[in-house]
C-alpha cells in the first residue's frame, strides 16, 4: 500500500470523524418523543417543524425526565424555577450547549500503514434562544449558534415568526429551515447530511441549514398535518453548486400522527417533497410507538438532480438513502438508541458508491437539562471502513 493511497485514505477517515462531531448537532428536536407520546412537534416547540426554543410545554416535558430527582437534593435551589417564561408569559429564554469527546486520526508518514487516533474534546454548539409572544396567537424566535459553520449550507443563526390564526390553520415565515421528511436529532443520518462527501453526494441538509422562506400549515383534524412552503435557494447553493442562487425552491409535507391512547399505540405515516432548481428530493416515512415505552420509524429519500455538465452534456446524479430506528425507553431518563442506514448514490449510470452506517448508544439525562449520549458508530464506505466511539454532552433548557 502506497503513501500516496494512505494519505487518500487518510483524508476520508479524517472526514469522517470531523463530520460525526459536526453533524452529531441539532437544535434540540426528538422526534421520537412525538412518535412515544403522540403529540406534535409544536407541543414542545415555538417551531411548527420542531427544533430551537421550547415552549412551556417543552419545557415541563423535560424537566422531569432524569435518572435522580433534583428537587429532593442539594441541588434543589438551582430546579428551582416552575417554569422558562417571563413577563407574565410573553418571554421565553432557552439555550443548547453540545460538546463531544471523540478521537481524530493522525498520519504518520514513517509508518503509512497505521492510522493513531488521539483523543479530543471538541466544542460542537451553544446556542442561546429567544422567543417573544405578544399575543397568544403569535410567536417571535430566534437563535445564534456561537460556534462557527463549518459545514455546506449550514447558518450561524435562524430566526422565524409563526402566526397560529385557527386551530385549522398557521403561516411561519423568516430565515427558517424547510419542511422536509423527519428532522433527526442526528445529522450524521444519511437522509440529512450524512458525513465526509457522502454530504454533498446525498441529501446534504446540514444542521441550522436555513433559507428565507415562508410556509402554510393546515390542520384539518387532530393527527393529519398538511404543509407548503416557498423558499430562496441562496445557501442551497453551498451543497449544490448548479443550482441558481436567485431561483425559488417549493417544498410540500403531509403527516399523520395517529394515536390510539386506549391501546397505548401511536401510529405515524407521512411524505414530502422539496423542489429546488434541478434538483428534486423526494421522501416518505413511518413508525411505530408504544406509549413512552419505545419507537421504530423507517425513512426513504431520494434525490435526483437534473443539471448539464461544463460542456454542456446532461449531469443526473442521483442518491437514495433507506434508514431505520429503534429507541427503547430503559427507565426514566435513560434509553437505548440504534440505527442502521444505507446509501447507494449513482453519479453516472456505469458509477455507483454505497455507503452503510450503524450506530448503537444510550441516551442518558442523570439530571434534568442534561444529557449525556454515549455511542459506538461503525461506517462502511467506498474508500474505508471505520469504528468509532463518541461521548456527547448537552446541556439545554
């Protein structure tokens, strides 16, 4: 084996460990707490799409998951407060702090056939949020991730206005994040970003991706969600490099949340769509819940892109990714999380690459507001295979 194929490999596993630690980020949304309990997005989040500030009810939600209760010990003074608004309600403040420890390959060019893993911690996310509610039917929010993008399409900061008009009916607008297939806590998941090239090669929807924008909610019952939405393309761009900056992208979303308390199960089924300039991604999914016991949820996507090449022939790569999930609520404050995932992305019709990617963890909150999330994550890629243990701290409210 060559220096010059070590150094290849090098640059891939480097990567992908760069990008399980970028990517290991979101704003804070659990899609499986929806799935286990039934409830949308935006009973825990000012977002209708999930993720960013909490409201009260996100806020309650988790202050009392936890393996030790806080309020019967010394720490007591600081779970003090009942609830995350001020002003008689009309303020809300909120943040989202990750870091993670993690090992980085180091190559040594005396010795091309080892690659040494040394040990970093690594400073992911802090992001403070503010949301202001003048009326009852109205929320302001906004967020600033201190930590810098690093990664294509990703922003430093999101902000949205969401107007509730009818129970049957809301608009959100601003610098906002698209409304497409399932918004994973984890963006290392092949149906957002997925890691090292396979985030340009795939779907590439990198954590606080964001585009002005705007978008329709109907709620025509309680468990059925119907959504729309038009947006600038301009970060779009980052990931996709031939698509118009000043094109319009239009994005669609139906969901059904259905759940059946009686039985203590919920049942979930949904499809969406976002429709850039060239480039289509197409997706559907759907679970399974036992009332806070645990979840299964399957998701497909696809992406087809229809460009020209520089010498004007036709450019029609195109990725789909198949990804499953399971989560099983141990006790209170603690869970098992695995995910197995796969990719086959085709750049000519003679040019094929799959990708594989399985994840086991746990997800641990020893105390209210903080979680502790170790992992073992195992990729198979067209260049190298690569195990990994990660250990992630986050610390929100």
């Amino acid at each position: 084996m060559n220096v010059t194929h070590m150094l290849r490999r090098f640059s891939q596993t480097a990567a992908i460990v760069v990008s399980i630690t970028l990517l290991s980020i979101d704003a804070g949304a659990l899609p499986r707490f929806s799935l286990q309990t039934g409830s949308r997005c935006q009973s825990c989040h000012f977002n209708m799409t999930g993720g960013g500030p909490r409201n009260e009810g996100g806020w309650y939600a988790m202050e009392g998951v936890s393996l030790i209760e806080a309020k019967k010990t010394f720490l007591s003074p600081i779970y003090s407060r009942e609830t995350n608004s001020f002003l008689d309600g009309k303020l809300f403040l909120g943040f989202d702090y990750r870091s993670q420890i993690t090992k980085r390959p180091e190559f040594d060019p005396a010795n091309p056939t080892q690659l040494k893993y040394e040990r970093d911690h690594l400073f992911m996310q802090l992001t403070p949020y503010v949301t202001y509610k003048p009326t009852e039917e109205i929320a302001i929010f906004v967020g600033y991730n201190l930590a810098e993008p690093e990664l294509p399409g990703q922003q430093e900061w999101f902000a949205g206005i969401s107007y509730r008009a009818h129970e049957l009916f809301a608009v959100k607008g601003g610098y906002i994040l698209p409304n497409f297939g399932v918004r994973h806590d984890d963006h290392t998941s092949f149906t957002r970003y997925g890691y090292g090239d396979f985030g340009h090669r795939g779907v590439g929807i990198a954590p606080m991706y964001a585009e002005p924008g705007g978008e329709v909610y109907v709620y025509p019952n309680e468990w059925l969600t119907i959504s729309g939405g038009a947006y600038s393309a301009q970060n779009r761009t980052d990931v996709s490099r031939q698509i118009d900056t000043g094109s319009i992208a239009f994005s669609g979303k139906v969901e059904l949340l259905y759940p059946d308390y009686n039985s203590e199960l919920i049942y979930q089924l949904g499809g969406s769509m976002l429709l850039y300039d060239g480039q289509t991604l197409i997706g559907g999914h759907a679970g399974f819940g036992l009332l806070d016991q645990g979840s299964i949820q399957v998701e497909y996507v696809r992406r087809e892109d229809d460009f020209e090449s520089a010498g004007g022939d036709p450019f029609n790569p195109s990725a789909d990714v198949f990804l499953v999930k399971l989560n099983i609520e141990l006790i209170e404050g603690l869970a098992f999380i695995g995910r197995y995932e796969e990719a086959k992305v085709e750049d000519t019709e003679t040019s094929h690459s799959f990708y594989k990617h399985y994840v086991a963890g746990l997800q641990i909150f020893p105390l209210p507001f903080i979680e502790i999330r170790p992992e073992y994550r195992w990729y198979d890629t067209p260049l190298v295979r690569i195990s990994q243990y990660t250990a992630q701290f986050h610390i929100f409210y």
